[in-house]
C-alpha cells in the first residue's frame, strides 16, 4: 500500500480467501480461530464487493513463492465469477520489485 497507490484502489487480504484454505495452511487451527479467520473474510469480501463497483479488472499483486499467494491465485476465478470482473495476476519478487515503482506512476498518471 505503502508504493503510491491510493489507498481507496487498495484491499489487503493479508491471508487466504477461505477459511478452507487457512485450515490447509494451519491444520491444528483451533475452532475459536477459524471463526477469526471467516469474520476477517465477510469484512474482505464486503470491502471488495464495494470497491469493485464500476470497474472491470481487479489486479491481485502476489509474491512469487508465498504458500498463502498461491492459494490466492487458485482462488480468483471466485472473484470473477462473484462480481463479473476479469481478475489478473502479477507476480512480484519483493515489494522492491520494478513493478511495484511502475504500478505508482501508473496511478499517478505518468
């Protein structure tokens, strides 16, 4: 969020998109988590959902090798399907990454 970004183009899921998937990454997750995990996802989902109003391409920005991003991107065709986006991925290395410099000037419409 922290690249120049506005923050309004912005939802940080900062874990998986199902709470399936959070008990495939932690399966000893207590029961009093879990219900943690789905409170967290109404909240994103909410947000989305508001935030994806009027355009037509949501852009995930996941890292290369993280266990949680994969199972993001195994997850976006929910996105589409759920709100008639097209959803495209990009890859990033690091937040370092030259993308993440070119995707600021993008929305600072340079």
């Amino acid at each position: 969020m922290g690249a120049g970004v506005p923050r309004e183009r912005v939802i940080a899921i900062g874990g998986p998109l199902s709470a399936e998937d959070a008990k495939e990454l932690s399966p000893r997750l207590p029961e009093e988590a879990v219900r943690g995990v789905e409170a967290r996802l109404q909240s994103f989902w909410r947000e989305l959902e508001r935030k994806v109003r009027g355009i037509r391409t949501v852009l995930l920005i996941l890292e290369k090798s993280g266990r949680v991003d994969e199972l993001i991107a195994k997850r976006a065709s929910v996105i589409s399907e759920k709100f008639g986006v097209n959803v495209k991925i990009a890859y990033l290395s690091n937040l370092e990454d030259p993308c993440v410099d070119a995707l600021s000037r993008f929305f600072k419409g340079e």
